[in-house]
C-alpha cells in the first residue's frame, strides 16, 4: 500500500508528552560537550526533538528527567540483556567495589570470568579483556595483520564495528572497491588497506581476492549485521566466507560485540555453526560495564603480547568492578532455559505486531533473530544496506515520536535494532504492542486517510 504524506500525518498526531527538564539538561550539555552529548546516535539527530536524559532504569523500564516512565527497548544499545538494575549484577558490583577500584595487577576475577565464558564456548580457546567493543575490535584487526603479515582487511557495507579508524570506511562505487573514509579524519592511506564490498554476494568476495590475491589479512563480519538495520545472512554465506578465507590464507574475524552472549551463550558463531578465527565481544560482556574482549585459538592468541609480537595494553582492561559485573550477568544467561525463553518471549511479541501490520497491509516489516528486532517500513527482504530505502526513515521518525508518547522507548535512529530482555514481562509486552498498534496507526493514517 501507499504510504500517506508526513505533512497528512502530523495534523493527526498525539499530544506531546513533557520534555521540559530533558531539553534544559540538553541546553546545558551544549556547552560542554560536542553536540552536547558523548555519543553520536544519542543526540536525536534523526527523530523529533531533542534527547531524554535517563535519570534510572529498573527492571524492563527506565525514568527520564521529566518524570515519564518508558518500557524500554533500546538496553542501553544491547548490553543489558537481564534489564536495568539486575539484582545479581549490582549485588557482585557493590561486592567488587568494597575491596577497591582497580590495581593494575592480576585480580582473581579476571580468572573467574575468563573460566566462566571459556568454559562454555568452545569457539575460542584464550581471550583478552579490554574495556569496550572498538577496543576488541582494533585489537582483533591488529592480530589478524600480525598473524597473516597482511594489510588488508575485507568489510561489509552496512557493518558496523566501532569507530575504529580502517574500519570507519564506507563502500564507493563499483563491485570490489578501495574504501573512502567515512570520517574525517581517517587518512584515504588507511582507507586504502580496507576493501568494501556487498553483503549476501558471493561474486564480490570472489573477485575482492583475485584482485587482492595474498594480500587480505582478514574477512570482518558482525556475527549478525545489526548496526544499519538487521541484515541477517544466509548460512551458506557465512560457510562460503569461512571457506573462501581458508583457502586464501586469510583469517575469518566475527565481531560478536552485539549477537555474542545474545543469540545464545556462544553467539552467532553457534548459530551459524561456523568456527571464526577470531571473534570479538562487548555490550552483554560486561554486565553493563565498560568491558570487551576478543578471543580465538590459543595458537593465534599466543601472537599477543607479551607471549608474542602483536602489542596490545590497557590501564584499565580486566578491571575489577566490570570483570564483577560480567561475572554476575554472565552466570545467570547459563541457566537451562535462559535463552528459549527470552527467544520464545520475542518471537511471540514480533510476530503479533507483524499480524497486526499484514492484517492491516501497512507496509512494515519486522526482521528479527533471537532477541533482537528491526521495525522496517518496507514490505520487501532486506539482506543489505543498500536495500534500505533511506526516504522510509521519514516514517520511523513519526513512528518513534508516537512510541515515545505512548511509553516506549526504541533507539532514536530507524536504522537501529531493538532488544528484548530477560525483565520484559508478558504483561509489560502486551502493553509495549498495544502502543506499537496505535502507533502505526498514526503513522499509516488509519481512519484518517
Ligand atoms: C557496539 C559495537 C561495536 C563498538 O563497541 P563500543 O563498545 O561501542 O566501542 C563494535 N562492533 C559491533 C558489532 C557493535 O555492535
């Protein structure tokens, strides 16, 4: 179906809810930081208004400054996957932090949180502790060129792995392409070492190794592509990339800093039955601290030092109070049952709303794998980023601000994905598709056309 003009619908939306004390908070952020804010997708840029700032979560639902109450979707962009304010997690953190903040030394802890992952994922053998996703993944790519003696690094348009500086680089024109820098910043030298290419085409891969034969040090793909959009992938070409790789000499790196720990305890790896060379982590990692890590054979794993030459370092990796909280949120994804219900619980939620949207013949569509989903108005599949209808955003934007209205907070960004977590209930989820109903009303001008 046609989709109704944005102007048609803003004469029929919903009266705004008070922002008062966020858009003062703002104002004053402003001035301190750039763009007032120390994120980027965190500033509204891309949907009405300007940012809520969150005063406490709990459970499934976060308080902005304004007193709104809203079930939240977004999870702190995917680590809390037991909700806010886990009792668990915040009962080991106030444990760690009575004997200190950090030391710069071994503790015990980063032990017991390495035994509890390595012990329960039998696709990498050692890890290393870092204090964030970008971190993990800069370290992964170093590795990769030190253990192959290549430069090149093969991505995917549409993926996204932190603003690593070789990987902040975008696609440019033609099948197999040189990156261009999609930051300023990056020199085009260090774009020149990435090679963009399509999702989901075999044939790009193909021709990106006969035209850089013996030079590619390593394929990077998110476990799931779920940074610009869900771009979910078929197995067969996850297989054919580990294949390709082998054959080539090259390494094969999943950056599982969302989907590991997140599409079951060993990731998308399992998922996919696939055995990467190297695999990062962040987000759920931590427990909702600032921790990343990436992993692989101890073969590979013995090329950092100081076992070996590659050199990585970090003040504060393994810190004490995050290993604690990793240790307390990790646990608890290990109990039988932990993941099929939380997936069950999503599968249920989703596919009531897409019902909802088919029965009405919106033009939406909700892709979806564990306990993640993607709100799309389109009513096509949509396996890369250049499928994405950039002038569909326009409806995100009414969507999310008729969300929000209704108390249900989603990242502000269309191209964004949503998670569900352990502290959803049945009753909480009700509430959150009701509003999502009424939402999409408004957005496809039911009653109103
Ligand atoms: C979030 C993310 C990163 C970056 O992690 P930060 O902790 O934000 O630095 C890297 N890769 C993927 C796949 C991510 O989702």
């Amino acid at each position: 179906m046609s989709k109704p003009s944005i102007a048609s619908i803003n004469t029929v939306k919903s009266p705004d809810i008070s922002r008062e004390k966020s858009s003062a908070l703002y104002e004053t952020a402003k001035g301190y930081f750039p763009g007032g804010v120390n994120s980027p997708v965190r500033a509204f840029k891309s949907v009405f208004g300007s940012p809520l700032f969150i005063e406490k979560g709990d459970g499934c639902f976060v308080w902005d400054a304004d007193g709104n109450k809203f079930i939240d979707f977004c999870c702190s962009w995917g680590p809390l996957i037991l909700g806010h304010n886990n009792p668990v997690v915040k009962e080991h953190v106030l444990k760690a932090i009575d004997n200190g903040m950090s030391f710069g030394a071994p503790t015990a802890l980063e032990n017991d949180l390495a035994s509890l992952i390595l012990s329960n994922n039998k696709k990498i053998e050692k890890i290393r502790f870092v204090s964030s996703g970008t971190e993990a993944v800069m370290s992964a790519i170093r590795l990769a060129r030190g253990y192959t003696k290549r430069d090149k690094i093969l991505k995917f348009d549409g993926c996204y792995h932190g603003h690593v500086d070789s990987l902040l680089v975008k696609a440019g024109s033609g099948l197999v392409t040189f990156g261009e820098t999609s930051s300023a910043g990056v020199p085009q030298s260090f774009a020149e070492e990435t090679v963009v290419i399509p999702l989901n085409d075999k044939d790009a891969v193909r021709a990106a190794f006969e035209q850089f034969k013996d030079q590619i040090a390593a394929i990077i793909i998110e476990g799931i592509p779920a940074n610009n959009g869900l771009l979910i992938q078929d197995k067969d070409f996850v297989h054919f990339l580990r294949d390709i790789t082998k054959e080539n000499g090259s390494l094969l790196i999943f950056d599982e800093v969302i989907t590991g720990f997140r599409l079951g305890f060993e990731g998308a790896a399992a998922y996919y039955d696939v055995n990467p060379d190297i695999i990062t982590y962040g987000k759920i990692i931590g427990g909702g601290m600032p921790v990343g890590a990436y992993g692989a054979s101890a073969e590979i794993m013995g090329n950092i030092s100081p076992e070996g030459s590659v050199y990585q370092a970090g003040t504060l990796s393994g810190n004490p109070v995050a290993m604690s909280a990793g240790i307390g949120q990790l646990s608890q994804l290990l109990k039988p049952g932990f993941y099929e219900e939380l997936l069950s619980k999503t599968a249920g939620f989703v596919s009531d709303i897409q019902e909802f949207a088919d029965q009405r013949g919106y033009a939406f569509k909700i892709f979806t794998i564990g306990s993640l989903f993607w709100f799309a108005f389109t009513d096509k599949d949509i396996k890369t980023a250049a499928a994405i209808d950039a002038s569909s955003m326009q409806y995100f934007k009414v969507f999310h601000r008729e969300l929000l209205n209704r108390g249900i907070y989603i990242g502000p960004s269309g191209y964004e994905v949503g998670f569900v977590s352990a502290a959803h209930s049945q009753a909480e989820l009700e509430s959150a598709k009701k509003a999502i109903f009424d939402s999409l009303d408004i957005v496809f001008l039911k009653d109103h056309a």
